[in-house]
C-alpha cells in the first residue's frame, strides 16, 4: 500500500464497543482504555497463503460442496473490487467468505435453527483478487435466521468475509448485506453503527446491467481498506 497523507480516523463512523440492543456486547465491550499495539515481525512477516492451493471450484459456492447437483436458492454473483483510502486496488487478496443457506442455517453443529441443511451447499468459498482489485464468486442468496436476542430478533440475510494481508495473522473480518432488505433497519447488530453511510457501505447494490440472463442476478460489494471511509470489520473496530 502507498504511503501518503495520514488520514484521521472517524469515530463516530464505528459502532460503540457497548450497545444495549445488541445484548452480547454487555459482556463483549471493553471496559478500559483500548491500547495501540505496535505491530510485530510475526504480524508483518509470518506465513502467508499460497495462490497456487485454490481449488478452480473455491469461488463457486452452488457447486463446490455437493456430489449429487447444485444448491437450491436463488442463484447470485457477488462482484466488486478491493480499493484502498485513495481509490487505488488491493491486489493478489485472498477474500473468504461463509454464510447460511437458502434457508437461513448454518451448515454447523451448534446452529439448532429448525430450517433444512441443503445436501448440496456448504457455505464457504474464496477468492483472490485480480491486479485491479477485482473479486467474484457465485452463490446463493442466504435466507434470514432468528436469533436468540431481546427473546427472538431476526438477522437480515447476510454472507460474513474476510481480508487477508501478507500474513495469515493480518486479517479483517465482516458482513455484508442485500438492497432491499427490510430487516436491515430492524437488525441490532446493525442499529449499532450510528452512522447510516457507514451502515450503506456494507449493503452489496443490486447490479441488473451484469446479471446472467435467466441464470442470476448481481449484487455490486466494494470493499475500502483504511481511511475515513474504511469498509466496518468486526475485529477492528477501532479502525483498520
């Protein structure tokens, strides 16, 4: 990443660590003082990801796990690019990215939602970005699932990713969300972050000019390392 000018971190850009509608955060935020952690030789130089150990089928969700047909859902490609605070691409990123199925369940042991596994869809997939920055995978749309919060609230449908840096232990992590969705507004998790441009980076926009006709349609997610503007990540809430 180009060095530059420093850019100040927007505070009220990231949801507070303590957020009574979300009940797990009682117990999750921070009580004292965050500390700024210099980084170690460990963090700047440890292993990394081969490019050579993708399988061709890693960023084909509907067809990388199941040995008896594709997944049943609504068929869509998620695209966008990888950008840094000046615009300027992330490329050779490895992106993970896991979610529910059709449904709204977990293909996960302590996932007790009463919804169907589907036999042909495991939820994972990656992908590494091109020399532009560029990123896309093939899915299906996850359904929403209720969760155990304020009794019974329901998550909007969402797929979880994850950024790798040039080492395993410099990654971010985060959701996105669908345009359209109403539970967005009605999510708690969402309804802590104060700012609701913050809350708009990380709806994926529906793209009807690259659908695939009579096969899927497509949602537009770009995703902002650093700067005022950075994408949210769950584990940096600080900032990246």
């Amino acid at each position: 990443m180009e060095k530059g000018e420093f850019y100040r971190r927007d505070r009220n850009w990231h949801p507070p660590g303590y957020a009574p509608g979300y009940k797990s955060s009682a117990l999750r935020s921070p009580r004292r003082v965050l500390l700024s952690l210099p980084q170690s030789n460990a963090d700047l130089h440890g292993p990394v990801f081969g490019h050579g150990m993708l399988d061709p089928l890693d960023h084909d969700l509907i067809r990388n796990f199941g040995t008896g047909g594709e997944a049943i859902g609504e068929r869509i490609v998620v695209h966008g690019r990888v950008i840094d605070q000046n615009a300027k691409p992330v490329a050779g990123t490895l992106i993970e990215v896991w979610q529910a199925n059709a449904c709204g369940r977990y293909r996960h042991v302590r996932d007790s939602y009463v919804a169907p596994l589907d036999p042909n869809f495991g939820g994972c997939g990656r992908v590494i970005t091109d020399a532009e920055g560029y990123y896309a995978f093939r899915t299906i749309k996850p359904g929403p699932y209720p969760w155990r919060n304020n009794g019974s609230d329901w998550r909007p449908a969402h797929i979880h990713f994850s950024i790798f840096g040039h080492a395993f232990t410099q990654r971010l992590i985060s959701q996105f969300y669908f345009e359209g969705d109403p539970l967005i507004a009605k999510c708690p998790i969402v309804n802590t972050i104060p700012d609701a441009a913050a809350v708009d980076s990380l709806v994926a926009k529906l793209d009807l000019e690259n659908q695939g006709p009579f096969d899927h349609l497509t949602y537009r997610f770009d995703i902002v390392l650093r700067g005022r503007r950075s994408t949210f990540f769950e584990n940096r809430t600080e900032g990246n």
